[in-house]
C-alpha cells in the first residue's frame, strides 16, 4: 500500500494524518471537501481511500455508498474514521471496508491502517490479521478489527 485519500474536514486533522503519511513515505491526497472525493479517487487511483464519516455537507458514509457503487472506484478499499465509535455499526451498510476510531495515534494508527487495508486486499478474516497483529507486538487494545 502506497498511496492513500485522505478525506476530513477537520483541518487539523487532515494535517495531522497528512504529516503522518508524508513521514512514513506514503503518496497522499488530501480532500476537505466530500463533494470532490469520486473526482479526486479516480484521478489519484489511491491503494486506499481514508474517509472520515462526519464531513461538513455531506455524510462520508454516502460518499463511501458512491465510491462502492461506481465502476472506476469500487474495488478501492474504503476505511471509515470517527470519533464516534457507534459509527463502526453502520459503514458496512454504506459498502466501507472497515473501521478506524480517533484519536488517531501515530504509532498505532500506520499499523492499523496497514492490517486494515491488508486484511482487505486480501480477504484475511480480521480476527486472524488481529492475531497475526499481536504475535508480533501489536496491542491487541488499539485494534478495531475484531
């Protein structure tokens, strides 16, 4: 996984998770905006699209809806983010892939975005790939998977 779409409103956290991607060597896109995420998504042709679920407008979870129904962007690998982890509930019913709850920690957000978009690509069931996570360190208590 090398290339990410980074869609929140939050400025700050757009930055946040852009410095984090930037550092760690990924190729990024940051959207704020969800009308533009379809338009961006298949200019950018992103390994992973990371969609915040409450975005000014519009609701990420109906963005996700159109990514996944959509030939040019359907087998994109959608991971929700919220603060609100109720939300972890509902993204399946809107096509996202997964999950990932704020605040988001560096050390352990690169790793769950990695297992995530892992597990996704290749069908791993996600109690395996949290498995595989702690055997090699991973704490089992920042994982959302299962």
């Amino acid at each position: 996984m090398g290339k990410v779409l980074v869609v929140d409103d939050d400025p700050d956290i757009l930055e946040a998770i852009s410095l984090i991607l930037d550092l760690s060597g990924y190729e990024y896109r940051a959207v704020s905006d969800g009308t533009r995420v379809y338009k961006k998504a298949k200019e950018f042709c992103p390994d992973v699209v990371l969609l915040d679920v409450s975005l000014s407008g519009v609701d990420g979870r109906d963005v996700a809806s159109h990514l996944k129904k959509s030939p040019a962007t359907k087998n994109i690998p959608v991971i929700m983010v919220s603060a609100h982890p109720s939300a972890k509930n509902t993204i399946r019913d809107y096509g996202a892939d997964d999950f990932i709850a704020k605040p988001l920690f560096k050390t352990f957000f690169l790793k769950d975005l990695k297992l995530k978009a892992l597990a996704i690509s290749s069908k791993i069931n996600p109690t395996k790939a949290a498995v595989l996570a702690t055997s090699v360190g991973y704490p089992k208590k920042f994982l959302n998977i299962v």
